[in-house]
C-alpha cells in the first residue's frame, strides 16, 4: 500500500489538469475588433454584439429573452425587483449554496429564509420549502447545484398552489435541461453567474432570462439606470442603477458559448466514467443518476464521504487534504451552510428588514438545516470541472487518488486533524454539526 502524500509518500499524479479558461484564437481577434471600434462599453442596452450572444444562448436553453449585466449576484437581486419582491418580503433559499444567493435578498430589502437540501441531489428540497412557507413569502429561489437539478415539477406545484415566483439560481447549470426544458427557462426568471470559474465565463458577468416581456421589460429598466426599456408595453418605472455588461465581455461570451457544447459532452462522458470508478470504492457514495435532467451539466463533480461505522476514519475535511495532495484539486467546505458562513452578516442592525413589522426579528443562528450541514462539514467531496475536459487519463487517475486515500483511511485517522488546514469550530459550531452528522 503506497504512502499517502500527505505523509511524504509520492503523489499519484503530478501533471497539471486542463487550464480554465479555455479560449481560441477567434476570441483575441474578436475582442480586438471591439478595442478597434471604440465601442467598449453596454449603451445603449442591449448593444448589437450583446443582441447576438443573447438570441445565441436564448435558442440554446429555450427561453424568449436574456439580458446580460454586470455578476450572477446582481441577476438574483435584478430578478427579485422584476418579479415585484419587496422589502420584509421572505424569499425561500437553500441552505447550502454559495452566499449570494442570499444575500442577493438582502441587498434588495427582502428577507431569506433557509430551507433543506435533498441527500441525493444537494438541490432545494420541495417539502423543506413547504414547511417554511409563511404568509410573507413571495418567491422561492432554487439552485441548480454542481450537476443536479432541483425537482422542479414538484416545487413548482408548491409555488402554484401559495401563488410564488419561481427564481432559478443557474450559476451551474449553463447548457443544462430538465426534462427537456432548459436551465432558466422553467421558473418565472433564472440568472446564471459568468465569474472565471463557471461553465462559461466573461471573468465577470451574470445574465438573466425569462419568457415574460413584463419583466424582460422590468429588466431593462432596473440595469440601465431607471431608463424605459426600448418596447415599453408594460409602462413599469423602477429604480435602476448602471449594472450594464461591456462588449470587451461580450466579446468572450461569444467564443464561450461556441465551446459550450463540446465541452458540455466531454464533461459528461468523463463523469459518467468517474461515477463508475468511484462507485468502486469503499467509504465513497456517488450521487444518484437524475433521468430528468435531460441535457446534463456538471459545473464541479461531487460524490459523497461515507466510511464505514465503527471503523477508524479521519474527518472529511482531513480525506479531501490528502487527496489535494495526491495531485487532485479539491475541495470540502466548497460551500458551508450560508446561515454560519462568515460572511454572512445579517442582522438586524444592519438588515432592518429583518426586525420591521415583526414582533420578534429574524434571527439567524438558531437556523438548522441538518442536510446541508451534513453536506458541508462531513460528506461532500467537490471536484472541480476543469479536471473533466481533458483526456480519459486525467478521470482515471482522479479514481486512483481516491482510491488510495481511502486504501489508507485507518492511517490517515492517526495523524493530526490540524493537517487538514481546517479553521476549529467552537463549542456552538461542533454541537451543531454533530446534531447533523447523527441526522
């Protein structure tokens, strides 16, 4: 049995995986032609290369209108304004999912509630929704996660039946389908993050799509400093400020839906090949297939942690380190259950939504949802998605790594957590999370 890296042993792999981004030649002469044009900037909105990419990526997912600006959190808080939510209005959220799902919220007045996650999918959980249903929520915001969908038939009879707005948080998802209906174009409105990570990226950037010209029309407005957009059926005036994307940004965004597909297709045969080999190895669970995702997306490959009970193990965040060791980028705490994250900040104080009109204010450190937590702190194992597009070689030897780390857990249960490069939890945090662990 080889000796772990971690411990001095020889990694597994040594070769660095495919660099993120990727791009072509076609790109540099295209952003070239923008620099030559003088024309740099997003007015007025939508610009004619920005009309291009927007019919190019609104034909891909099936949907009547996108409208680029400037990040994926800004989308989110555009979105809310469009759909007409309010300040003290609560919007549904899931717990485990990166921060600015929530406080996208909480920029605009609104006030975000917490819900569950399903084992199987890491995406928003109908039934947890229903449970925090009040009579102030307006709308429910699901995340497409990693490289499943949430259950979108199911949550959207919740929202049908209390009369909520569907936002869909498509930061994953790009090129994506349920059931044959594309990411962001089954809910009310969806919003996709372009940052350097994603699927497709500008660097920076979000957009946001919808089939309903009211708020195509609301969008406009909100993203180009109150203006009224160019059809103006509807007559909405809204408070906007300048969230326009450039061209120089467009430029890119061009090239990179042109390899989406491609690069969609090769993510999803090598994930398909790691769930095989990972389904191989003891103390791993890979996530169940999803038959209703119909075009699949994988932004990160995630399984799950799982040694055996009884049996000597080191702590997740101790197995992801040795496993970065051997030559594999990954991560554990990719996301933590937004509520203790540090940096989420609201309170009170600071979110006077949170105390206006209630009798007692939201409080968020009472918050507890036992599947995410569990998911953040113990069982999730992200692999990032640059390590799928290259060749066949590079899945087998992310299998190898894992298996090797989990050939050596009872070794790796011996030596110092502190190896991890984990921050220690307090008192609080550790009864929390072990009240999720025995979930």
């Amino acid at each position: 049995m080889s000796q772990l890296a971690i411990l001095g042993g020889d990694p597994v792999r040594r070769t660095p995986f495919s660099p993120w981004p990727q791009y072509r030649p076609s790109d540099l002469e295209r952003i070239a032609k923008v620099v030559e044009s003088r024309h740099w900037g997003g007015f007025p909105l939508p610009t004619a290369l920005a009309q291009d990419f927007c019919k190019r990526f609104a034909d891909l997912h099936g949907v009547r209108y996108v409208l680029p600006l400037v990040n994926g959190t800004v989308a989110i808080t555009a979105a809310l304004q469009a759909a007409g939510i309010g300040f003290g209005d609560e919007v549904i959220v899931p717990a485990y999912t990166w921060d600015g799902t929530a406080t996208a919220a909480l920029a605009m007045g609104a006030v975000p509630v917490f819900a569950d996650i399903d084992p199987d999918t890491y995406c928003l959980d109908p039934e947890s929704v229903r449970r925090a249903i009040t009579p102030r929520t307006k709308a429910i915001v699901p995340v497409h996660l990693a490289m499943r969908f949430t259950d979108m038939d199911a949550l959207a009879a919740v929202a049908a039946e209390h009369g909520l707005k569907i936002i869909e948080d498509c930061a994953h998802a790009h090129g994506g389908a349920y059931k044959g209906r594309g990411a962001g174009a089954i809910g009310d409105l969806g919003c996709f993050s372009l940052q350097e990570s994603k699927l497709m990226t500008a660097g920076e950037g979000g957009l946001v799509t919808t089939n309903s010209l009211e708020y195509y029309e609301a969008l406009q407005t909100v993203v180009n400093c109150g203006r009224a957009s160019l059809t103006d059926q509807y007559g909405r005036r809204m408070i906007g400020l300048n969230y326009r994307m450039t061209d120089l940004q467009i430029a890119l965004l061009i090239g990179q839906i042109e390899m989406l597909p491609e690069l969609r297709e090769r993510r999803a045969a090598h994930a398909a090949l790691l769930g095989e080999l990972l389904s191989e190895i003891p103390c791993v669970r890979v996530l169940p297939a999803q038959p209703a995702m119909t075009s699949p997306t994988n932004y990160c490959y995630v399984f799950q942690y799982r040694p055996e009970p009884g049996k000597p193990a080191p702590h997740r965040d101790l197995f992801v380190a040795a496993l970065e060791k051997e030559g594999v980028p990954c991560d554990g705490r990719f996301y933590e259950a937004v509520y203790r994250s540090d940096l989420f900040y609201a309170t009170p104080a600071n979110c006077p939504q949170l105390a206006a009109g209630r009798d007692v204010a939201v409080e968020y450190s009472t918050a507890c949802c036992p599947v995410s937590e569990r998911a953040a702190y113990h069982e999730a194992v992200w692999l990032f998605q640059f390590c799928l597009i290259g060749p066949e070689e590079d899945v087998r030897d992310m299998a190898r790594a894992v298996a090797k780390v989990a050939a050596n857990l009872d070794v790796l249960a011996r030596q110092d957590p502190s190896l991890a490069g984990v921050k220690a939890m307090g008192r609080s945090q550790r009864a929390r999370v072990e009240r999720a662990k025995n979930y």
